[in-house]
C-alpha cells in the first residue's frame, strides 16, 4: 500500500528519522494502527514498518 506521511515524530534516542513529511512511502497492508479522523483515514506506525520510500 502507498501512504503519504503527514507527521513524523521525533525519533528514539539518539536515532534520527529517515523519513519526512511529505513523503510517499510503501508499507505492509497490515501495518500499523489504522483510525479515522473526520473523513481521512490515518495508520500510526513505526519506521521500521515502511518498506520502502517511493517519492522524496
């Protein structure tokens, strides 16, 4: 599945993110937390679960 970030958190200790807002992202069908916000429907997850971004 494609997903397009809109937040990135900070990060764990001393580990800085790779990805960034904005970027589109290929994660598992599976991963994540999935919710609803109004009409857009959001996955929380962790770096670890992106397979691979597609767009900077």
């Amino acid at each position: 599945m494609q997903a397009k970030v809109v937040a990135v958190g900070p990060g764990k200790g001393k580990a800085k993110m790779t990805v960034k807002k904005g970027d589109l992202v290929l994660i598992g069908k599976y991963a994540g937390n999935e919710f609803k916000m109004g009409a857009d429907e959001l996955v929380i997850l962790r770096e670890e679960d992106i397979l691979a971004v597609i767009e900077k």
